[in-house]
C-alpha cells in the first residue's frame, strides 16, 4: 500500500501504457489515492478492520432474506460508509460498492434464509 500511495505522475503515466490492466487515467490515480487515504485511515484506527466496523456497531447484521428481490443493493449502513470515505478523500466508494464489501466482509449476512449458508456465518 505505501508503494502505491508514492506513485507520482510519471509512474501513473507509465501505468497508461500497460495492456494488462484497466488503462483509466481516473481510476489510476484514484488507486494511488485511495492509497494514501488508506494509510491514514490505519495511522488514525490502527486498522482498516476496526474502522469500517463502527459503521454497524461491531456487529454483523443478520437479515432474514426469504427472496432474492428482497436484498437491497445499498442501505443507511453502506450509505454512511460511503460518505464517510468520500470525506477521507477514497473515490470510485459509492454506496453500492460499499454495501457489496458489507456483504463479502461478512459485516451483513444476505443469505436467503432457505440458504444453508445463512445458518453458518449467523
């Protein structure tokens, strides 16, 4: 992470010729922002873990999920995670995105509850 968050333009223009990765100039230099921000996230909490916790209390939310149209692709919860990492200067960190790291962080559990795995991650 420190790497990335020291790649200067000339580094971010080297990035634009490479064929094997997503050739955006905005989303290179969000990467290398994100970056920085990250860190200072860490300097501030320790960790990134225990800061993205506080946006449900420490605790995961267990939904109860019976149809997949019930699942909602962004809540309050992801709404002030986003927010609060756009303040911290994170870009490409909308709601949505954030609610999907929720769900694969296991910050909420979305399982249906007819899904045997709604059971083991409760």
């Amino acid at each position: 992470m420190e790497k990335i968050a020291r790649y200067d333009l000339s580094k971010i223009n080297d990035l634009l010729q490479n064929p094997g990765i997503i050739r955006n100039r905005l989303k290179i230099e969000s990467v290398v922002k994100n970056a920085q921000a990250f860190l200072e996230v860490l300097e501030e909490f320790g960790s990134f873990d225990r800061y993205q916790w506080q946006f449900v209390k420490g605790k995961s939310i267990q939904n109860q999920w019976k149809s997949l149209k019930e699942i909602p692709a962004r809540t309050f919860e992801s709404d002030t995670f986003s927010k609060d990492l756009k303040k911290r200067g994170f870009n490409f960190v909308g709601s949505t995105i954030m609610y999907a790291h929720m769900q694969a962080t296991g910050m909420v559990n979305d399982h249906l509850i007819s899904c045997f795995r709604h059971k083991e991650v409760k």
